[in-house]
C-alpha cells in the first residue's frame, strides 16, 4: 500500500487528505507535499489521516516539521483523525499536546483557536 | 535458532516487508490480536532506525531480523551493524545532525510506550533491540 494525497482549499483552510501507509518509505512525499504548500503561501493546513492505515514516528517527524513550517508563519496545523490505533501513537508520544485533533474536516475548518 | 530469519538491503522501501512478516509470524506464534498492530509498528520502528543507521554509516550490510517463537512469548531481536555513538556524544557521519537523532530518538520513544518488555543493546559493532510479547497457548493445548 503506497501513500495518497490530495489537497483542496475550504476557506482560508487547505485540508490535505492522505491515504494508506505513512512510514519511512513514504514520509518524505508527504514532506515535500506539506513543504510545498507552506512554500506557496499556504499558513492554515488541515491534515486529514481518516484514510490513513498506519502511521510511524517517520510520519510523526514530518507532521512536526509541518507544524514548525507554518507557525513560522504565525500558521496552524489541524488534525483530523477519530482511529484508535492511530491516536495511539500521538498519545504515547506525548504529540496529542501539541497538535489540535480533530473528529471531522468541518469541525477542523470550523476550529479557531 | 530463529523461528523465521529475515535480512534485508537497508532501504526504507523494505522496512513494509518485515512488519508484513513480523505481524504474520506473530500471528501464528499465539500473539493476540489487540497487540498485532502494537508488534507492527515497534517492528516497523526498530527496522527504520536500523535502516537510518546503516545509511548514515555507509554501513552496506543488511539490517537482520529474527522472529523467536518461545513457550508462552514472542520475541523479535533487530540488529544493525552501525558503529554506535556514545549517549550523547555526536554521531559520526549523521548528514543532517540533529533531525536524525531525533527520528531516532522517537523512533526508540515509540517501542518503549509500545512494549513493555524491550531491551535495547549497543555496541562497537552494532545494536540489537529485542522485544517480547506473551503468546496464547496455541487452540490444540486448550481440548
């Protein structure tokens, strides 16, 4: 299973939904799709992990290196994720702390704090 | 010996490959279920540092994989033959310094939130990272 992302603007939000696996094969394509959008001047990023099947601390690394992009740019970074096995891994790293999660796309446009 | 050997290149593309065969091993070794997806990932971490090492090292060996089935447990042992820095010394050959250690440093965050039972070993001439798991006693010990 290889990596998916599509990006699509909702307001002043751009929610990049990604698909499949996130590891240490495929975590540079979606650092380079979130470097990419910072580099065009897009501040407010969603990430959308619903389609997500597996996530490792590789993925980990380039979500803080996203939200480290944008709040540079006095930006934000929004998760969107409601999958245990997920969540997990955000949870024992202590990362739940430092990103906003999120149940559904709307509720993370919506979000403005 | 192993229950299953696995040697791969240290090439991140592989790294899928032995956690596919590490959580099928698991598997049929007894692990439960609720834990396959914990032996995934910590598998899957311990193979991309491994991974990262090598490649920072120039190290051209295969990074190895041993997948132990024991009475009531299941351990996989991932070994590298990287030169290891002493704690907190610099690491020679890292390209990109500091976000290499830290990868590394979640990476090894990640395996002990993960598994309770991991013991981490490192050497001149490499490390290993040996993780356990209790195993159900297998459907035939239960008629």
């Amino acid at each position: 299973m290889d990596l998916s992302l599509s990006t699509r603007t909702v307001g002043d939000r751009t929610v990049v939904e990604v698909g499949g696996e996130i590891d240490v094969y495929t975590a540079p394509k979606l650092r380079e799709q979130l470097v990419e959008l910072v580099n065009d001047g897009n501040f407010h990023l969603v990430v959308d992990m619903e389609g997500v099947d597996f996530l490792d601390s590789t993925g980990l690394g380039v979500l803080v290196g996203g939200l480290k992009r944008v709040r540079a740019h006095e930006g934000s970074l929004r998760l969107v994720c409601n999958q245990e096995r997920i969540l997990k891994i955000f949870r024992i790293t202590g990362l739940t702390k430092v990103f906003p999660i999120h149940t559904s796309v709307e509720e993370a446009v919506a979000a403005t704090d | 010996m192993a229950t299953v050997e696995l040697r791969f290149s240290a090439l991140p593309e592989h790294v899928r490959t032995a956690r596919l065969v590490a959580a099928a091993v698991a598997r049929r070794a007894g692990v439960d279920e609720a834990v396959l997806d914990e032996v995934r990932l910590a598998v899957g971490e311990a193979c991309s540092r491994a991974v990262g090492l090598h490649r920072n090292s120039g190290v051209t060996a295969p990074v190895k994989v041993a997948l132990i089935e024991e009475e009531k447990q299941f351990s996989i042992e991932v070994g590298d033959e990287a030169p290891h820095a002493v704690p907190g010394g610099d690491t020679p050959g890292a390209q990109d310094g500091d976000a290499e250690i830290e990868e590394d440093e979640m990476g090894l965050a990640v395996i002990s939130g993960l598994v309770d039972d991991v013991e981490v070993t490192t050497g001149q001439n490499g490390g290993l990272i040996r993780m356990t798991w209790p195993t159900a006693p297998p459907v035939t010990a239960l008629l």
